[in-house]
C-alpha cells in the first residue's frame, strides 16, 4: 500500500482548493490520496466539493478560535489513521507532475531506516491567466535549497530559512526542517507529534530536534516537487495571519509559552517533564543535534 496522507493546515486562505486541485490533479495515483485538513475558515470559504468524498477528513474552525501554528498541525494529525507516507505542506502550494511516486521513490531510496525529506520549497506565482509560473526555473537559483539558520540571542529563537546555497546531488543531509514541505513515513506522526503549545515558526526547529532524537535522518530532496506561493498573488496582497485577530495579552502569553518550551526542549533550561508528551527522544542526543545543526546552546 502507497497510501499517503496530506495534512494541511489551512488559515483563511483562498488558495486552500487550488492547493487541493494541484495534489489530486498531478497525482499518478490520486486515489491513494487521504487529506487531513484543519480548515480556519473565513467567510465565504468553500469545501463542498470535497466534503462528500471519503479520501477528505476535515475539521472546521471558525477563524478566529485558531491557536496558531502547532495547535493547528496537532489537530490535523488527529485525522490521522495509519496512512503509509506523509506530505506536511501549506495551503497554498503546487504540486508537480507524479509528485506521489517521485517523492516516495526518493524517500525510500534515502540509506535509512527512518528517512525523511524536507527543504523550504520555492516559490512559484500565477500569470494573469491564472497558470502556474515558477519563476527561478533555469536561473541560478534553481535547484533544491539548502536551509540555514539565525540564532537568536539572548532569547534563543531559532530562525530556519532558505539559503541561497543549493543541494550538491542525493543524499544530502540536514539538520533543520522547514515545514511548507516534510515528506517521510506516517509513523512520524506517531513519533514526533505536533506540540499544540507551539504557536509560531519556531515549531520547525522543535520537530528537527525532536526528529533528529527519534532517529530520523533528515534529507534534501533529491529533485524539488512543492512550490510555495509568493504571497502578492493574494487578493489583498499579504497572507492573513493568526495574530491579526488576537489580543495583545494572547500574544504575550502564547509566545512566552512557547519560549519556555524551547529553553526546554534545546537548551536545557527548566524542568523537562513540563514537555509531556512533546520532548526529545532517546537514540540521539539533543547536543548532537545541535553541534551538527550549527546551534549554540550556550547562548542565552
């Protein structure tokens, strides 16, 4: 079975259904397709279509009960049911031509026995015909792209962006994650499951770490198949936001959770059973990780 479950987590965005189109329409095997979404709602959004289809598992939020980004993705990952393989993505993605079998043919051919796939997916645009445009097709900045990462001190944030470097050919490791694209098996969900407290993009190095102590080997692709949209192709020209609806206490609150989580989770600071069920795994260390991952944990 090459069944693959893609989890998306979708706020008020308008491109949810191009998204959807581009996964089933480019898939070589769209039957073998399950969708967990986490739909955050706006108004006038519409999922009709895919509601009486029994490969679409959705749980509907009003927009504005949204606890951000890993309380978004946890939710997801409660429609999961034992699915093979798993493509994590965001809402307004392409998809390229067999990307189902291409990525399951790179992920098993990676030397591991638990592999993974993951790199911050380039960006594509749409023509005023509404046609799929992918900008750095044959410039220099093609190719799939490496990550890199800014520590931020004395607080301890851990930025993950693309560099401008690009993958020297297969096999090439990582030890950050950018989560517009993670492909690998479905027992990660199980594994390393979402942290609900985690509300913003530092959730991305939460699940490298937490990936890299399970035993997983982190990869590039070896060839890209997600595009990520540039996001003046929204009607309003930006992308909306979680905190646009949210007070200024929430934000502190949330955000000061979430530090404290990562002062536990990278840096050893405070009491680790605060984590639960969200902390570091045991085949590998968390130093480990961090020395190859570039990170000083000495520096807040």
């Amino acid at each position: 079975m090459n069944d693959i479950f893609v989890s998306i987590a979708s706020y008020r965005d308008e491109f949810l259904p191009f998204t959807i189109e581009s996964a089933l329409r480019n898939a070589r095997f769209p039957e073998n397709l399950t969708f967990g979404i986490c739909w955050q709602a706006e108004d006038g959004e519409n999922l009709d279509a895919y509601l009486g289809d029994p490969r679409f598992r959705i749980l509907k939020y009003p927009y504005w009960e949204s606890g951000g980004y890993g309380w978004s993705r946890a939710q997801v990952q409660k429609l999961y049911r034992g699915e093979r393989y798993h493509l994590l993505l965001d809402s307004h993605s392409c998809l390229a031509k067999d990307w189902d079998t291409n990525l399951i043919a790179q992920l098993e051919s990676k030397p591991s026995s638990k592999p993974l796939l993951t790199t911050s997916s380039p960006p594509f645009t749409l023509n005023k015909k509404r046609e799929v445009v992918i900008p750095w097709k044959g410039t220099e900045r093609d190719g799939v792209p490496l990550l890199e990462c800014n520590q931020k001190s004395p607080v301890g944030w851990i930025d993950i962006q693309m560099s401008a470097a690009r993958s020297p050919g297969p096999n090439e490791p990582t030890y950050l994650m950018c989560c517009n694209f993670v492909f690998t098996h479905g027992r990660w969900i199980v594994d390393v499951p979402e942290d609900p407290g985690m509300i913003n993009a530092c959730h991305e190095s939460a699940l490298a770490v937490r990936s890299y102590t399970h035993g997983y080997d982190m990869f590039l692709p070896d060839e890209i198949q997600v595009w990520h949209l540039e996001y003046h192709n929204y009607a309003e020209g930006y992308r909306r936001r979680v905190w646009e609806t949210k007070s200024t206490a929430w934000q502190h609150e949330q955000t000061e959770k979430t530090l404290k989580r990562i002062h536990l989770l990278i840096y050893g600071k405070g009491d680790p059973r605060m984590l639960g069920d969200y902390g570091p795994g045991t085949v590998r260390s968390v130093e480990e990780w961090a020395k190859k991952a570039g990170i000083d944990r000495h520096r807040i």
